[in-house]
C-alpha cells in the first residue's frame, strides 16, 4: 500500500483541532494550525491476545 492512499488523521492527537496539513518537510507528517505542533501517526501492530481470541 501507498502512503497516498493511506488515511488521514481526523484531529490533532494533542488538542483536539482538525485543521490538520501535510508537513512539507517531513515525509508522513501533519501540522496542526491550531496549536502549532507537527507530529506522526504510526501503527505498530496488533496485540498478540486481540489476535489469539
């Protein structure tokens, strides 16, 4: 998969605003103009006992 095809983030994980931007200078991360901040989103993975049930 693509990392254009991937979702967006809805809101900013820190305070809630959805006036959210891709960051030009950094590859899969968002501005929030709200609050200022530029951050990531990153899936890790399943937990093994959600996977086992």
């Amino acid at each position: 998969m693509s990392s254009e095809t991937r979702a967006a983030p809805m809101y900013c994980p820190y305070c809630g605003e959805e006036d959210l931007r891709p960051n030009p200078e950094s590859h899969g991360a968002w501005e929030c103009h709200a609050c200022a901040r530029v951050f990531t989103v990153k899936f890790t993975g399943l937990l093994a006992s959600a996977v086992n049930r």
